[in-house]
C-alpha cells in the first residue's frame, strides 16, 4: 500500500483527502498544516508521497519544495491546489514537484498521480499541459542561465526521454522498450547529465525549452 503525507492548510480538505485515498487503499500516515509542520511529519512517517498545497500562512508549499531539495530529501511531490497560474505552476516544477494536480480532479485520477509518483513517474494535470509548454519556451531555462550547453540525445535516449515525459516510471519504461529496468536507470541518468538537469522533472522542462521534445 502506498503511504502519504498529506499537507493542507484546511482542516476538512485533509479530513476529505484522508478519507477518499483510504477507500482507494492509498494509506495517509501523517497529515500537517504548513511547510514546518509538514517537514516534522514527514521526517516522522517517511512517505512514498507528499500530497502538498501551495497557498499556506507562514510556509507555504514552494518554501517547503526548497526546504526538502536542500535536505536532500527526495520523497517525490504530488502538488494539489485550486491553482492553474502558470508561474506558480513553473515555480513549483522547477522547486522540485514531480506533479501538479488541481482539486478538481476524481478520485481515480488522484489516485492514479499518486501511484504513477511512487513508481518514479511524473504527472501533469493535461488541462494546464498547453499552457505550461508556452510558458516554458517563451520563459528563461528552467535550469538557469549558468546551466551547461545541451549536449545530443541519442535515439534510445529519445525514446527514454518521451516517455518520461509521458509520466512512466522506469518499470513502464523497460517493459514499453524491452529493456532491463537497470538500463533505463542508466539511460535516464545520462539525460539528466547532458540536459544539465537535477531530476526528470527539470530534465523535461529544459527539453521542452529547447524543442527537444515537442
């Protein structure tokens, strides 16, 4: 079963999150009302997924993505707020979030984000999707103008790449490629090296940027 920390500034939107993922055997282990809180409860329970909030007092959800990048603690983020505004969508990819979700969405698809992050995966809510991309290519690089020159992907690297933009973990991605799980590792590493990037999810963002991906 996969655990969760939910983070939430509303008592009954935690009540209701908790209830919900319970019902879909998605087992909630802790719960907390901003980023400080959410960092105990997270070093208490150790998650395989962090469900977090953007708009909180005190430390809100992109302090808390930076808290846990520079804590080197790498449990993946499912971000799930009421809002769509491309610069705090940015904000929060670039921060660290592995997903952006709105509270509009069904059980199934909460579920399903949940599921896709613990595996490894990446997930995007599709209604933000056109709007981020041009957010992104007419924007700055989302690794920063100190980032290292893009070297070339190979076609296998492509292939790789495209899926995890796709949001498959890197079990999806073996079986859809036929390749041994390790390989993928290795295949997904070496594009984080020459895309310059920090984790799959920069790795998408700058490939977008720069019209590698499409």
């Amino acid at each position: 079963m996969t655990r969760v920390v939910v983070v939430d500034d509303q008592a009954l939107v935690r009540q209701g999150i908790r209830g919900l993922l319970e019902v879909a055997e998605v087992e909630v282990v802790g719960v907390a009302d901003d980023g400080q809180s959410a960092l105990d409860v997270i070093a208490a329970t150790a998650p395989d997924v962090i469900l977090l909030d953007l708009r909180m007092p005190r430390y809100d959800g992109i302090w808390t993505l930076k808290q846990l990048r520079g804590r080197g603690i790498g449990i993946p983020v499912l971000v799930l707020t009421t809002f769509a505004d491309d610069t705090l969508v940015l904000d929060a990819l670039r921060a660290g979030a592995r997903g952006y979700l709105l509270k509009d969405v069904t059980l199934e698809q909460l579920t399903r984000a949940v599921h896709t992050l613990a595996e490894g995966g990446t997930l995007i809510a599709p209604s933000i999707t056109d709007r981020l991309l041009r957010a992104i290519r007419s924007g700055p690089s989302p690794v920063g103008a100190d980032a290292p020159p893009v070297q070339d992907l190979t076609e296998r690297e492509l292939e790789v790449l495209r899926l995890v933009a796709e949001g498959y973990s890197n079990r999806e991605i073996s079986e859809a490629l036929f390749l041994v799980e390790g390989t993928v590792k290795n295949h997904v590493s070496t594009i984080l090296l020459k895309l310059g990037a920090r984790d799959r999810t920069n790795a998408v963002l700058r490939a977008l940027h720069e019209g590698i991906l499409r």
